[in-house]
C-alpha cells in the first residue's frame, strides 16, 4: 500500500508538473507595450510605440498578428516574427486632448498553437505645446487615378475639424464600388503648413486627417482613414490619400491610395461654421467673434 500510495502521489506530482509547465509556456506569450508621446517636427503630437513578446524561443513567439489601437482606433497590425527580436516600432498621429490609451492585442494564433487574446496597454500625456490645431472644415471633391490598380477614384465630402456638425465622406472607384462614412470617429489632426498656401478664401488649416467608419458596397463595419489637402487655386495641387479596410480584419483592404495630386476638382479649407456644443456655448470663437 505504501508503494502504490508513494506511486500515486509521485504520478499526481509529474501530472501537476507538467500543467504547470505547459500553462508557463502559455502564460510566457505576454504582450510587451511601450508608449510615450513628443511633438514632431512639423508641430504635431505624436505617439510613438514598441510592442514585444515574452518568449525568448523561436516559434513560440511568434503570433500572426499584433493590433496597436489608440484610444481604441486601430493605427498599425503586425507580427511577432523571431528572426526580428519579436518586436516593431512605429509612430502615429496623437488625437486630441491630454492623454490617450495605447493598446497592444494578440489577434492571431501562438506558433505552439496557443491562442492569442493576450493584450498590453498604457495611457499615455499628450504635449500641449506643440501647437494648438487649427478649427476648420474641408469641402469639395473631385477625381484621381491610381495607376498601379488602374483604377478610377472619385469622391465627395464636407469634413470639420470637430464632430459638432455633420460629416460627410463619400468615395466611388472602378467596378461599381461605394463606400458612404457613416461616423466621423476622430481628427488626428487639423494643421496649417507654412509651406502650402491654401487661398483663396483664408483658412486655419490646408491638412486635415482623420478616421471614420461606414459602409461598402452597402455593407457595415469598414473603417476609412483619410488625408485631404488643400494647396491653393485652382486645384491642380490639392492632394488627398484614402484607405477603406474592414474593421475585424485590417489585413481586407478594400481601397488604398496613396497621398496623391487631384486629376480633376476640388478641395477647399474653409473656416468652420458657427456652430455650438453641447453646453448651448459656440463652440468655435476667436476674442468673442464668431469664425465665419
């Protein structure tokens, strides 16, 4: 009896063993998150961002992909590949305000085939030196071509720096496809490049940039990230990027056009109407005067 109770408690002792070890090897896949914001060089806060992984060893930590979210909005999607130390780095455009959450989540499976889940955050103090953002709004539209993807590109809208108002974002291109901004989620930024003279009219801004979310071809849960700039009279150098991609899956890119000149049309920076907030205040003054 003492042989076969000294046996079972050295076979509960390996069994509980090997758990331990196994669950190590799935509790090793941590998610690694650093994050601090600086203002640029061209006056804009940024946030800049290294995510890394535990595991030491080949395979284990690798992960097919890694999504960083600010304040929830998805800014860059990798993997975790051994050969690069498991780790990347980027930088993406602060949003408004004091501070904002940096987060890091394991989307894909572990090369040992543990599943992913695991996440990382850190909330970070946004520069408030760099330059005050301009209020304004974009309007106008017009045609471009991507030539890459021969590929035909039309678009119209009415875009303020603020989400008081209104905010519309229409984009049609080759084959039939539509895809209509439901949500203006958030301006990363509304700036005035000394470099770029926008008149006529006067405007605070000739840049804005920012991320919404809509419909393709009719269907929900496409989000589109957008540049639009405003270089002058009579349009020939306005430029402006989109990139349309399905929300759950980044990696479905349904439309990307670089930043690029306009072939046809044109975009407008305005100031922003007088409009309030919800206090019943306005909500863009200059000294007491309403911006016209």
């Amino acid at each position: 009896m003492k042989g076969r109770s000294g046996l079972s408690f050295l076979t509960v002792a390996l069994v509980i063993g090997f758990h331990l070890i196994f669950a190590g090897v799935a509790q090793a896949h941590h998610v690694v998150l650093d994050a601090s914001a600086a203002c640029s060089d061209i006056g804009l806060a940024v946030i800049n961002y290294t995510v890394t992984s535990w595991s030491p060893n080949a395979g284990e930590g690798e992960n097919t992909q890694i999504d960083v979210r600010i304040n929830g909005f998805l800014v860059d999607s990798k993997p975790f590949v051994f050969a690069t130390g498991n780790t990347f780095s980027g930088t993406a455009l602060a949003p408004s305000g004091s501070s904002a959450t940096v987060s890091a989540l394991a989307v894909g499976v572990w090369g040992d085939n543990v599943a992913g889940g695991q996440s990382a955050s850190k909330d970070v103090t946004l520069p408030t030196d760099c330059g005050l953002p301009a209020q304004g709004r974009f309007t106008g539209g017009g045609k471009q071509i991507d030539l890459t993807a021969d590929i035909s590109i039309t678009k119209g809208l009415t875009i303020h720096c603020d989400k008081l108002l209104s905010n519309n974002l229409e984009v049609n291109w080759t084959g039939g496809n539509n895809f209509h901004m439901e949500d203006h989620l958030i301006t990363l930024a509304c700036t005035d490049d000394p470099n770029i003279n926008q008149n006529p009219p006067n405007a605070p801004l000739d840049t804005l940039i920012g991320e919404g979310i809509g419909k393709f071809n009719n269907v929900d849960g496409f989000t589109i990230q957008f540049t639009l700039v405003d270089a002058g009279e009579p349009g020939t150098l306005d430029k402006a990027g989109l990139k349309i991609f399905e929300t759950a899956h980044p990696s479905n890119v349904v439309l990307n056009l670089p930043l690029t000149f306009m072939n046809t049309g044109n975009l407008q920076a305005h100031f922003d109407q007088p409009h309030k907030n919800d206090n019943g205040s306005n909500a863009n003054t200059t000294n007491g005067t309403n911006k016209k």
